[in-house]
C-alpha cells in the first residue's frame, strides 16, 4: 500500500459533488448492477457464493455480484487479476480483495471497482466504515487523472499527484 501524506480526500455531500463529476460517472448502465436483495426484507444478500481463481490455482468463493461483475472486467486477464481472499462483511455490504483492487459489494447490490492511488487514499480513509461509505461509481477518467465518487466524498488523483 502506497502512502501519501497529502491526499486530500473531499468530504462534501452528493449534491455538493456538481455536475463537473456528474460528467466522470459511470453511474449508468456499467456500474455492475448486479442485485441479490430480498424482495421482503430489500437487505442484500452475500451468502451466494461463487468461485473464482485465487493464488496458487486454488479457487476463493465470492460473492455471486462479485464473481459475475469480475468476469465482466474479464477475469484472471482483467485489471484486477486473481482473488486474494474470501470477502469480507463490512457495514451492510463487503469488500472483496484482489491481486490489484477491490470489489465492493454495496448493502443496494452494486459492484464497484476502486484500485490503484485512489485505493490507497480510501484505505487510509477507513474504506466503506470510514467517512466516504461505499462507492456510488466505478473510478474514472479525467483530464490528468482519475476521480472516484463517494457517499461521503471523493477522492482524486490527478498530473500524478493527490490533490
């Protein structure tokens, strides 16, 4: 995990965030909306297991959103390669690590990807238990850099560096 003491992390409310980020969401059709809620209840459910690849050829079960969204982003040969362990439950929804990001599974349902100095900085944050909740989108692109939007915030990295 890299480290860098002046990553600011914005904490503003959604409404705050304006329609410059609302321009980098991909909150659309690609944000792996992927549901296991009960229809009773409306409470997500993570007990659905399924396996995908783990280090030293074993298999880790995940998560059902988790594994189909990964696939999605094409698996061992995507961007996040293997499955380095089990998710784990954290407030409502989890977390699920792999050899270069995570997957966090929203307590709504949602997949979303968070990898690299963004990763980083929502770590140090306390990540979905911390101030920022869960992702409400997949990191994107923007001039220079990345932005990944928050409940409680965003986090950027942009001419590489924290800003």
């Amino acid at each position: 995990m890299h480290r860098f003491p002046g990553v600011l992390v914005v904490a503003v409310v959604a409404a705050a965030v304006g329609a410059g980020l609302a321009a980098c969401s991909s909150e659309g059709g690609s944000g792996g909306e992927a549901t296991v809620t009960s229809p009773a209840s409306g409470v997500v459910t993570t007990t659905s297991p399924a396996p995908v690849p783990g280090p030293a050829d074993t298999t880790i079960d995940v998560p059902a959103p988790v594994a189909e969204r990964w696939t999605q982003l094409g698996g061992v040969a995507g961007d996040l390669g293997r499955a380095a362990g089990p998710a784990t439950d954290v407030e409502g929804g989890s977390v699920t690590e792999f050899e270069r990001g995570w997957m966090v599974l929203t307590p709504a349902g949602r997949v979303f990807v968070v990898q690299g100095e963004i990763l980083s900085a929502y770590r140090e944050a306390g990540g979905p238990a911390g101030e920022l909740g869960f992702p409400t989108s997949d990191e994107t692109t923007t001039d220079g850099g990345w932005i990944s939007v928050f409940e409680g915030g965003t986090i950027a990295f942009l001419d590489g560096r924290p800003v």
